[in-house]
C-alpha cells in the first residue's frame, strides 16, 4: 500500500493507483473532462490538474500514479484560475453552436464550463471550418466540435476492438476520422457517441428528435441478446426516440448495434396492430372478443373431438418469463397437452440438458463477469460478436488488460482472431477430433490434471495427436501451443457457441467439451466457468419456465414428455396434431421451413400471436397482435442466470396487447379460471413451481447453484470421412439479431440484405466476384444471392446469415444442424 496526503486527507491507496483513484476514496471530487473509468487515461484536457507539494508544475491526476509520501493539493486558487483559463483556450476553437446542438443539455464540456466558471472569452482565434462527416451511417462526425479527449478512440480500440477511428494528422490539422479518411466501416455500436462529451459525434437517427430534457427515461433491459444489457429508453410522444446506457450498469454502459441502433423496430410498418380471423381465403380484421373467442371455441372442439394431444404450441425466447410460464400452464393445465417447445431445441435445449445432468446447473456456471478476471479462455464454436457482443466485449477486457490467453476454435476466422493467442481454424464438422487433440495436448504438455480422470488418460494414450491434428485440420504444434496456454491455469472459462451446439453429432461433442472442461478446471466452480452461448434474449428463462416437452417450471423432469418441435412438425404431416399455438415464434422461417410451410397448411387451426407480420401469417386461422418488449413489464432471464426486470415504456401499436394478457384472456375462455395479467401478480406462483427461482422483492430471482462433481465421459470415437466440395454455414452477424432487427430502418441501413460468403478459391474456381449472383442449393432448398468474397473462410466453406427472410437461408438446412452440403454455381 502507498501512503499519502490530499487536500490535508490521509489516504492509503494499492501501488500502481491515480491521484485521481486515490482521491476517490476519500470522497474528494478532481474535475475531469477526458478522463473515463473504463479506458486507460489520456491527460489530454489536463483540468484535472492537480499541485504535489515539491513538484515545480501541475501534474495530471488522472495519470500520474501515486508515490510514497507525497502531499497532493486539488483546490486552490492557483488551479482554479488554470482550469478556468483551460476552458476559455477549449472555447477557442470550439463552435457556440448550442442551440442546434444534440448534445445540449448534456454536453461534457458545457457542465465542465459551469463548474469551472468559464463565462466569458478573453482569446480569440480565426476559425478554420472543416467539413462534417455526412457520409457516415447511423453517426454524424463534426470535427469542429470536438476537443480531442480521444475518449471515442479509446473506446473504440479497448472495449469494442474494433480500431475504426484514430487521431490523425497534426497539429491544427488534428482530427478524429477514419485513418484512410474513407467512410466510417465498423460495427457501428455507438459507444464512442456515449464516450463523446461534446457534439462532435451523434446519433443520426436521433438527430434533431427534440432536446434531451424533452424524454422521459425509462430504465429495462435490452431484449435482443442473452446478455442483458441494462439500458434506458429515452421516450416521447408515445415513441423511444433513442436508447442509452450508462457507464454505472453491469454493461459499464456499452451496448452492441442491436441494442442502441435496433429500437426503429418498434415502428415497422409490419407491425400487427389488429387481431385478425381467416375468413375464407383471406384475414379480415375483427374485435378482440371476436378473435379469443373463435381460438378457444375451435381449442375446445379440437380437444373434444381428438383429443388434448392433438394441440401443440410452440413458445419464444422474446417473450418475458411471466408469459412464458403462463403459456406452458395454458397447454400443461387448460389444454391438456405437453406438445410443448421452441426454437431452443435446435441446439441451446439439448445442449443445456446435457450441462445440467453433468454438472447441475442451467444457463452458466458462473456470471459473466468472471469472464474479466479469466486466466485463459476458450471459445469454441461462436462468433461472439454476432451472438454475444457483450461477452466479446469482457473476452477483449480480459485479454488486452488482464493478460488472459485467449485459444480460438472456429471454422472461420471471426473478430477474436486478433486478440487470440492460437486460433485453430479445423475443418467443418471436425470439432471432436479438435476437442480431443486439445485434451491430447493437456496430457503432452504435463497440464496438471483432475482425479477421475485416469481412464480418460489411459484412451487418450491410444490416440495419436498427429492424426488428430489432421483430421481436424490444424497443426500439431498448434495444438501443443493451445494446450500450453490453457493448462495449469486456476481460472479457466470455456465459452461455446451455435456451431458446436447446431453442429452434426453435437451431443457427442458438447459431451467431449464438458471433459475439457473438467480436465481445466473450468468445471470447478473455483472462478472461470462453462458459458453457452444463444443469440436470443430470454432462451434460458423460457426453459426454466418450462417450455419444453420434456421439463416443467424450473427444469424439472416432466411425469410424461409431450412431442418436442421436430415431433410436432411430424405430427401436423401425420394428421395427429391438429392445432398449432405460435407464441412468438415464425416457425416458417426455421430450418426445414418448406416442409414446416407444407404441413401448416394442413392445420384445422393455427393461432399466431406475434408483434410482426411473418411467413406464418398466411397460414393462419387467427392472429393476435401482441405487445414487444419495450411495450410491456416483465422480466427475462440472461444466459448467466441474472433475472432483471424490464418496465414498459411504451405503449403498443393500435389494438395490440401483452402476452401475458392475451394468454390469460384466452385461458379464462378454455379452462373458465380467471389467470393474472400483470407480470408482479405472478411471482409467487412462478417461485412456488420453479425450482431454484425466489419470489424477493416484488420479483422472482434466481438461486446460484453449486456444481456437482462431474463423472468423465468415456471417449466417443470420432469419425472422418470425405469432406463435400462445398457446404454452407447459416449463422448470426453482428449487425442484426434474429429477424427482429431486420425490421428496423436503422439496422438496415448498416446491413440491408442477405449475401452469400464464400472464400476467393472458390470464387475463382467458379468465375464469380463480390457482388456476382450465386446459386446455391441443397436436398432441401434454394437460394441465390450476392457474392461477398472473404478470405475469412476457408476453400469449401460458404456462409449466409440467418436473419433475412428474403434470402432464407434456413431453407437449405436439414433439422438442427447449420451446417448443410450444397452445390454451387453461377447465378
């Protein structure tokens, strides 16, 4: 510990920590203007300046550390007439353009002005205009404004990763700008905006929305990823104008894209505002009454004459965990049925089940934040940066502050490649012969391993890491070098995604990764962790609150388990199911969807509440209009177990309502026992049958568990045979989520159509350049689409995002696996 004095305090302060740090903790207050807590310090502004008793000049105290000893002064009248001097000379070059500015009212440098009484002007200066940067999408740059804090650049390369936007030039000439003054080209998550303390940077969709003090603030919690980012819903007229968040949230403020950029969906013009009957061959708008009671009439002639397992519903990772639970009870309890699931089945579901029969827990092993504090990590199978921006964003943390060692598995090469360690870019379809030449490794490398596992050891023996290496498609010494990196470590996190989760034979690999895990320690409980990742907000609340065949509230094993997606699909072509209830869910856009579109049309009755108009629609018999996120309260669960409550800020479009109204209008019709509407009414209920969630202050909330001891999987044999020429990958990309954000004119305005990625010897082979059409198809289905050529795959790979239902790419692929052979030729 390092000693010293401040304003006459006596602080005791770690070695290594600021002035500034260190004043903190004795409540005295150093002006800042480019200081940020989250990003290593500038001392560009220098109005933190502080006296050292000795020392001839001011030394800033947001960088300069402590010494022993040292006497510091941090308001006298000396560095006040500098600071306000500081402010004046800021002033000079600095455009009183207030009233026009989308900063005002809460400008950093505006407040800095007041505090440091900065009224008048005695420096003058002839001002050189530059020109304003129009032309980049979602942000707006003007150069004038801006007093080079360099805190946008900061975030820009520590937190998000990204290195868009630098200091360039010299001089007078110094800006912020893209280093080869071309168009900003990032991930246009607009931190750097939150960062910025002037106008200099701006949100472009909120440009000119009206001033600041004009919203109300409305405190949630974003509803695209699992991460769960706390933000804030900036509201007016009836309408969120922006969202933010602040730097004091378990997100440290930061958001990706979807979750600052993705709230235009709210005012789609596919937006269902009616409820709706089929009426012949078309929908005809019709009263609520109307609606509830042709679904619960046409429920209740089905049951009767067929039987409760002729019903089946299919639930959503969008909606809230109160809707989620009432909808289950509606089947389990109203209906009669446990023809129950979602999209989770396609790889999240069974790989969740997987890590709670092994290891005792549901979402996460640990909350994400242990992430930051790591030793070594792997991620394995995910492209963080579309499926988990926030996770990526602690990755980053943990590698470039912290020194974590950072192993990459993927087929493709994604952002994390830069910060990794080793990136062992294998084979598609290859991940077990990966994991077990990592496990390999560990043992080569003298990794210190668990008791228990001397048998997996004594297998291992028999396989040789070289074959290993190559079947997979990386190199022996990568190997090695991965498993150096990750043994021995005390702190160890094992991050996995949809391509191992979706991949072909995946129970036998997540099995594989789950001894991996043991053998690192990542399964001890003992910091680090198992994190699986999903793209969807709410996927580990919708399991706990029992939807799915097999599990009731709180995961708990189900008496008798009803059919789950793929058996349902089955059962509307047998004729068995007759009545299809879609919560939230386009289930013609999933994998397999020509055949999901053929057996909908078989249906005697299909109900589809949603917020848009999807695929599903024209098959339906009657539609339900429902309440997004942002229009409701309630509550979701994040992929590390972190139940948060979201409040509703606005209200939803023309007639439409909450879920949890809807199902418990329709309940009271089919089962004639009045249910709750409001989310809080729930709670107690919610905790009485789903173990391991509380009822505490007005909420429910999640229990941590204590992981079980996990018993080693005997080695499944791996099996290599001929790659295809060709196979496509259908997966998320940072730019939008789901199929949400491709209603939102901010989202598309970055990405507005699908594309097909396919590696530059392919591209050659087939005589096609970026931009070219291409064909691709399968035994499933068709598609054709631009050609973007990227050496971040690799020969044989091609690649197509999920999101957009024009492209549909799902359509190619065969039940739960993304990954699919085709053949490809020039469009």
């Amino acid at each position: 510990m390092v000693s010293l004095t401040i304003d006459g305090k006596s602080v005791q302060v770690e070695a290594g920590s600021t002035i500034l740090d260190a004043a903190a903790t004795v409540g005295i207050k150093i002006p800042t203007l480019c200081w940020l807590q989250k990003v290593s310090p500038t001392g560009a502004c220098r109005i933190c300046a502080v006296e050292i008793e000795g020392v001839d000049r001011t030394m800033t105290a947001c960088n300069t550390p402590v010494k022993e000893g040292i006497v510091v002064s941090t308001d006298t009248e000396k560095l006040r007439t500098l600071r306000r001097k500081i402010m004046e000379l800021m002033l000079v070059n600095h455009p009183l353009d207030c009233p026009v500015c989308d900063a005002g009212g809460e400008c950093g440098l505006q407040d800095a002005c007041y505090e440091q009484g900065a009224a008048r002007q005695e420096f003058s200066a002839l001002l050189e205009r530059r020109p304003i940067r129009y032309d980049w999408r979602l942000l707006e740059s003007d150069p004038n404004r801006c007093i080079l804090c360099e805190k946008c650049v900061k975030v820009d390369h520590e937190i998000v990763g990204c290195d868009a936007i630098h200091v360039v030039n010299k001089g007078e000439a110094t800006i912020i700008d893209t280093i080869d003054g071309k168009p900003l080209d990032c991930e246009f998550c607009g931190n750097c905006i939150e960062a910025c303390p002037t106008g200099t940077l701006i949100s472009a969709p909120f440009k000119f929305k009206g001033r600041v003090w004009d919203f109300s603030k409305v405190a949630s919690v974003c509803a695209f990823c699992g991460v769960g980012c706390q933000i804030d819903y900036h509201v007016r007229n009836g309408r969120v104008g922006r969202v933010t968040s602040d730097d004091s949230t378990f997100n440290n403020g930061n958001l990706c894209i979807n979750g600052r950029f993705g709230y235009s969906y709210l005012a789609s013009a596919d937006r269902l505002a009616r409820p709706q009957l089929r009426q012949g061959d078309s929908l005809a708008t019709v009263s609520w009454d109307a609606a509830l009671d042709a679904a619960a009439g046409k429920l209740k002639a089905i049951v009767a004459q067929h039987g409760a397992q002729a019903v089946a519903g299919i639930g959503s990772p969008r909606v809230t965990n109160e809707e989620s639970f009432l909808f289950q009870k509606f089947l389990r309890e109203a209906v009669g049925t446990g023809n129950i699931d979602s999209e989770a089945r396609l790889g999240y579901a069974p790989a969740q089940a997987q890590l709670l029969r092994r290891f005792g827990f549901s979402g996460a092993s640990a909350c994400i934040d242990t992430i930051d504090n790591a030793q070594a990590i792997l991620v394995f199978g995910c492209d963080l940066n579309a499926e988990s921006t926030g996770v990526e964003y602690r990755v980053i943390k943990a590698a470039t502050k912290h020194d974590a060692k950072l192993v990459l598995a993927n087929m493709r090469e994604v952002k994390l490649r830069k910060f990794s360690n080793q990136h062992l870019k294998h084979l598609p379809g290859r991940e077990l012969f990966l994991i077990q030449g990592l496990m390999k490794a560990l043992v080569e490398v003298g990794a210190p391993l668990p008791a228990g596992s001397e048998a997996l050891q004594a297998e291992l023996a028999k396989l040789s890491l070289a074959e290993l290496a190559t079947a997979s498609g990386v190199t022996e010494e990568q190997l090695r070098v991965a498993g150096k990196l990750l043994a021995g470590k005390e702190r160890v996190a094992i991050i996995f995604g949809a391509d191992l989760m979706r991949a072909a034979d995946s129970a036998a690999k997540i099995t594989a990764l789950a001894d991996l895990a043991v053998l690192t320690g990542a399964a001890s409980g003992n910091g680090g962790g198992i994190f699986p990742i999903d793209a969807k907000n709410n996927t580990v609340g919708l399991l706990d609150m029992g939807v799915a065949p097999d599990l009731l509230p709180g995961q708990q094993p189900a008496s008798v388990a009803g059919k789950d997606l793929w058996g349902i699909v089955e059962g509307i072509e047998q004729g068995s199911i007759k009545a299809l209830y879609l919560l939230g869910s386009d289930l013609a856009t999933l994998p397999e969807n020509a055949r999901i579109r053929k057996a909908l049309a078989k249906l005697e009755l299909l109900i589809v509440q949603d917020i848009f108009e999807g695929e599903s629609l024209p098959f339906a018999h009657v539609v339900l209009p429902a309440a997004a996120p942002a229009e409701k309260s309630g509550s979701f669960t994040s992929t590390d177990n972190r139940v948060q409550v979201l409040l509703k800020a606005v209200t939803p479009p023309g007639e439409a309502k909450s879920d949890l109204e809807i199902l418990a209008a329709l309940y009271q019709r089919v089962a004639g026992a009045p249910q709750p509407v409001r989310a809080e009414d729930l709670v107690e209920e919610i905790a009485s049958a789903a173990k391991g969630y509380l009822a505490q202050g007005g909420q429910v909330v999640k229990q941590p568990v204590a992981l079980r001891p996990a018993v080693i999987a005997p080695l499944s044999k791996a099996s290599a045979g001929d790659l295809p020429k060709y196979q496509l990958l259908v997966g998320p990309i940072g730019y939008h989520n789901g199929t949400s954000t491709t209603r939102s004119e901010n989202n598309l305005m970055v990405s507005p159509a699908g594309y097909l990625e396919l590696h530059p010897t392919d591209a050659a082979s087939l005589g096609v350049t970026d931009g070219a059409v291409v064909k691709v198809s399968s035994a499933h289905g068709v598609l054709a689409a631009r050609a973007k050529v990227s050496a971040k795959l690799q020969p044989g790979l091609l690649f197509a995002p999920v999101h957009f239902r024009e492209l549909n790419a799902n359509a190619l692929l065969k039940g739960n696996c993304n990954l699919v052979e085709v053949k490809v030729e020039r469009g």
